[in-house]
C-alpha cells in the first residue's frame, strides 16, 4: 500500500514527485526511456516560454547548457495564408531539448521515490480504500494500492479517462515532422490557414533539424498535414526527406468546464487536467505551477484536498480562460487578418544587401 503513486513523469510529474514531503510511501510509474532511439518520446517543440522560465527561477533551478538546443532564436514569422501576410513577432522562449529537459527533471527526483521506468499503467480501480493500479514494467505485470493517485500522465491521460470518462477535454492530433535543416537561416514560425487548420500549425529550427508541426481536427489529420505541407512551399518552407514522424493527443480547453482537477483521492495535473494553452500550445510553466500547488495540498496533509486543489488552481484555470479568449480571436480569420495589417508588434527585417 503506497500513500501517493504518480503515472506520468513529464515536467508535471517529475515536479511533483521532486516536491512531496519524505514522509510519504510514493511510487511513479512512467513509460519513457531514457534511450532517445527507443520508447516513448514526447512530440513538443521544446521551448521555454518566459512563465516556464519564472517557474524555473521559483524552484531555484538553472538549466544546464547540454539541455539547450542550437540556434536560440528571438523571433516568430507568422503567416496567413488566407490573406497572404506574413509578419515578425518578438519572443523570448528558450530552445531546448525536450527528451534532455524530460530526463534532466526526472534525474532531480529524490532517492525515497520508488520509480518504475519504461512502465504502462494499463488499467485503474477505485477501491474503498484508494485505488488498485496495474502497470506492466519491461513485460511483467503488476498490481499495486495506494490512497491517492496522480494523473500527471498528459493528454491522453488513463487517470483522467477512468475518473471523469473519455473525451470530457477537445482534443486534436497533433503531428510533427522531422527534417534535416537546409534553409539558408534557421527560423520559427506559426502558420495559420483557414481552409485546413481550425488552430495553428508551427515550425522550429533544432539542432540542425527543421521541425514542422501543427494541430490537425481527428479526421483526416495526416492527410490535412500533407495538404499543408504541400501549400507551404510557395512560402518557402523547403521539407526535403522526412528524418521522423511523431503522433499524439493534443488537449485544447474551449470553456471553463472543460478543467479536470480530480476527485475522490484522484488528482489531475499538467496536460492531464487541461493546463495548456489552447492559443499557443505551451504548456510546461502550467505543468511545473499545478504540480508545485498539488505538492503543497498534499504536504499540509489537510482533511479535504481534492477541494483545496480546485481552489488553488483558480488562478491557473482563470489564466487559460484568457487564452481560450485569445485563441478564439486569434484563429477567427477576419479579426486576424485585422491584427496581422496593423503592424502592431511587426518587427520589419532589414535587407543587408
Ligand atoms: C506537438 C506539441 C508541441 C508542444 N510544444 C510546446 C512548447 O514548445 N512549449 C510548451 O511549453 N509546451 C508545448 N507543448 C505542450 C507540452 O508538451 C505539454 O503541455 C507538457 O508536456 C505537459 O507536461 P505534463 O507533464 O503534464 O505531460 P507530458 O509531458 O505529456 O508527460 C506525461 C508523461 O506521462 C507518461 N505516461 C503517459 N501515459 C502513461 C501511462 N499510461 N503509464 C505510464 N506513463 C505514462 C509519459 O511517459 C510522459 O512522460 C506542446 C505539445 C505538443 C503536443
């Protein structure tokens, strides 16, 4: 009987497991491998927005330079392609390397953590006690009790999909490809096209790669990627052979209701509960912020927490209410097109020939 297992040790979970009191029996099930040619990988973009980079100041934390990947880049081109604009936005997001970050994290977890690596949990039972939970690791199965269980296992997230249902979030799928980096100068970008995207799709330069990704409605997805692919050349984007291709769930809140935070000793953080911005996708400062709150329910050891943990993650489910406004302006093409002919924030690139 374990008091706490966490499933999933993604920035979410790794920062939970980093933070709970020493006083408690933990177990965290995780399916990743530390091989990058092997397992489960996370498809992210990998970069830092300035939120994420305030959490890592609160936790006292600094990134080692093996973690960041090449070049750093301060801009964002984005384009329309309804109406044909293009402009250059300032961002200050750090490049890094997302399996790297993963592990880096992971490696901080304290030694009194029981962790099952390259570990599926397969299925969840409430019992009267808690919860009874199997989990294959490296083939073998087995079963284990603990009071309280933390879904810190993302989008697809089996905590999630035993407590409250399938599909209670929107959800995409969101897929990326893998190129070697043959333009003249790496760059990021966002993409927005009416006829094939209902959000955004994206592109960034990585360690001599050129990643090209976006969120695609469930049907069709692969086909509506290829579509875009091809549609972005006369912009451009040179693809060259595909080096990789990765698939997951991507989770985009459109109302408050659409938040799970748990209940009955279940607890939902990171991607899991829906803390990701459905405007820009990023979602790690929202993964380190509610797995540093839960830690501190937890650790007070007070009567009620799944009520205590609604209520401390307010602020974050109030801060992507805001995102959800933004990206309902952001992806209605009128208003964008409106904003993208401002200039506002356009910063014009200085031709040096
Ligand atoms: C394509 C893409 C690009 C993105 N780019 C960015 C970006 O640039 N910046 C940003 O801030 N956010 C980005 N995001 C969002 C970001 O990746 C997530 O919000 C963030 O990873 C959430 O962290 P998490 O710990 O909650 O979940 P995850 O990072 O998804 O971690 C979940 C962990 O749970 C484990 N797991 C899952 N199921 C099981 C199971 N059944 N048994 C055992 N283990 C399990 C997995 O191994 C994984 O390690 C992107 C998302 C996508 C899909």
């Amino acid at each position: 009987m374990y008091d706490i297992a966490i499933i999933g040790l993604g920035p979410a979970g790794s920062t939970l497991a980093r933070m709970l009191d020493k006083k408690f029996k933990i177990i965290a099930i995780d399916k990743k491998t530390e091989d990058e040619n092997k397992g489960f990988q996370k498809p992210c973009g990998g970069l830092l927005s300035p939120d994420a980079q305030k959490m890592l100041i609160q936790f006292n934390l600094t990134l080692p330079v093996n973690i960041l990947s090449n070049p750093q880049i301060f801009g964002v081109k984005t384009i329309d392609t309804g109406s044909n604009l293009l402009r250059n936005y300032q961002r200050t997001y750090v490049n890094v390397d997302r399996h790297k970050f993963d592990l880096w994290l992971k490696s901080l977890i304290p030694e009194n953590i029981e962790i099952k690596n390259n570990s599926f949990c397969r299925n969840i039972r409430k019992t009267e006690n808690g919860y009874l939970l199997n989990f294959v690791e490296n083939g073998k199965e087995s079963t284990i009790s603990a009071k309280y269980i933390i879904g810190a296992d993302g989008a697809n997230s089996i905590v999630r999909n035993t407590v409250y249902g399938k599909n209670k979030i929107p959800q995409y799928t969101s897929i990326q490809q893998w190129f070697r980096d043959i333009n003249p100068n790496p760059f990021y970008s966002c993409i927005f096209d009416r006829d094939i995207l209902k959000t955004c799709a994206w592109s960034i330069s990585k360690d001599g790669y050129f990643i090209f990704g976006g969120a695609f409605g469930l049907e069709k997805s692969r086909e509506n990627f290829e579509k875009l692919k091809e549609k972005l050349k006369k912009y451009g984007f040179n693809f060259g052979d595909v080096i990789k291709t990765e698939a997951c769930l991507v989770l985009a809140p459109k109302k408050f209701s659409n938040f799970c935070c748990g209940k009955d000793n279940s607890f939902l953080i990171g991607e899991a509960a829906g803390f990701i911005s459905p405007s820009s996708y990023e979602g790690i400062s929202y993964a380190f912020d509610s797995a540093y709150i839960l830690s501190k329910v937890l650790n007070s050891e007070i009567s009620s927490p799944n009520q205590k943990y609604k209520s401390k993650t307010l602020k974050i489910r109030l801060k992507i209410f805001t995102k959800i406004i933004k990206a309902k302006i952001l992806y209605n093409p009128f208003l964008r097109k409106m904003i993208m002919k401002s200039g506002i924030s356009n910063i014009n690139i200085i031709d040096e020939k």
